[in-house]
C-alpha cells in the first residue's frame, strides 16, 4: 500500500465514524511533519440540560468506566513491530466505538457528573473530577477492565512518555496500597485514545442495572470505585 493510499484508508475511516456520530466533515488543514498525524475537532451548541460536569460528584456515589484500558500501552506496542495480532484487534474496536450509546445509558439514569478518559489517564482525569468537586476517591484496582494484551505490553517495555508523565504528575495526589500489581497502576496512569466514559450513578440508582444496560450494548463496563470525602483531588487506589 502506498503512502496516497494510506492515507486515502485514513481519511474515509474518520469520515465513516463522523458519519456514525451524525457529524459533518466541513474543514481541515495539513501539517508537514515527519511523524504523520490526524486528528478531529468536534465543534458545536449542547443545550444546557444535556451537559456532563466533572463537578457535580457528591460523596458516596459509585463511579462507572465504560471501556477496558490499554489502548496506550498497545497503540505503543503496535509502533514498535512488538504487538499481537489479538491485541490490535481488541484495540482497534475498542477505540472505533463511539461513546454514544454509554452517553444515552448514562442521561437515561439522571448522571450529571462524567468525563471521558483520554490522553490523561483514568486516575488523572478522575483526579480533575474529585478536586473540581471538592472530594476524593478510591479505585478497586481488581475491578478495572483491561484489553487484551494490555498486562502483556506492559511486561515488554511498551509503555508510552504520555503514560509516564502521567504517573510522575499524579504522584501527589494518588496513592497506590500494597498489593496492587505493578503493571495495573501503570494501566490506571495509561494515556488513552478514545478512552471510555468514567461517570458518578446518582444516589438511588441501581449500580447494577446501570452496568448491564452497558454491557447489553457490548460495553465491556464496570463499577470501578466510589466517591468519598477526603482531600480535594486526592485518589486511593485499594487491591
């Protein structure tokens, strides 16, 4: 395949998600640069009473990821020749699924607090939601879905600068217990693409019910931890 062509394979696939997400291509421009890269921005109105905040967590609440982790740590893996075609499978479908069927679970059961997870990590996008509300939180590490492949990367070295910088930002404001595994805390730290929704169930809404109406939708969803007072921003995770 040449490059014109490559580049043809990419254009069409973003075009084909914008189709999916009901959104109109109308503008771009090029940048020449010696690593190749495409991005797109999504730019328009939301009506007020159909936004998420990260600031409206409140004590108590259960938190909700709709996506496994990994996608650094196996984007990374891919770029050095090292990953498994099982690997690039999972990946690959999990970050060309759009967050729109967990959005609309999501406002269905009255969530106003949620993110998505991307370049920052889980821990590092949670932590932004605790401190913007003033609270803390903790993480059931054993909880968390991971990609396949994703501990298997991780043991071979692929682990990306934008995941490490995360774990030395974060450092302050996470802590770890003993007994969490090594290549877990780097998966809650990893810098996704595409990343899931992390988001608050709202007091007397069933967890569980919340979870299977996500997984009904092939989301490989979970309860991932919950809302608690402590120290602005601050973010334990427990084994």
């Amino acid at each position: 395949m040449t490059a014109m062509e490559l580049l043809g394979d990419v254009l069409a696939g973003g075009s084909s998600i914008a189709d999916e997400a009901g959104c109109l291509v109308v503008g771009g421009h090029t940048i020449d640069d010696p690593i190749p890269k495409y991005g797109m921005a999504v730019v328009g109105m939301a009506h007020p009473d159909r936004l998420f905040q990260i600031d409206h967590l409140t004590a108590g609440q259960t938190l909700v990821l709709t996506k496994a982790l990994g996608t650094g740590v196996i984007s990374t893996s891919i770029k050095s020749g090292g990953a498994e075609d099982g690997w690039i499978e999972g990946a690959v479908k999990s970050m060309t699924t759009l967050n729109a069927d967990a959005a609309a679970i999501a406002r269905e059961h009255g969530v106003r607090a949620a993110t998505d997870v991307t370049g920052f990590g889980l821990l590092g996008h949670l932590h932004r939601m605790v401190r913007a509300s003033g609270l803390a939180a903790e993480i059931d590490a054993a909880s968390v879905p991971v990609l396949p492949g994703a501990r298997e990367a991780i043991a071979a070295g692929f682990v990306p600068g934008g995941t490490r910088a995360n774990t030395e930002h974060l450092a302050p404001y996470v802590h770890v217990a003993d007994g969490v595994p090594e290549d877990t805390a780097v998966l809650l730290h990893d810098a996704q693409t595409s990343g899931g929704m992390l988001f608050a169930v709202p007091d007397g809404v069933d967890t569980d019910a919340v979870v299977a109406a996500l997984r009904a939708k092939d989301l490989p969803a979970a309860a991932v931890g919950r809302v608690v007072g402590g120290e602005p921003g601050h973010v334990s995770v427990k084994p």
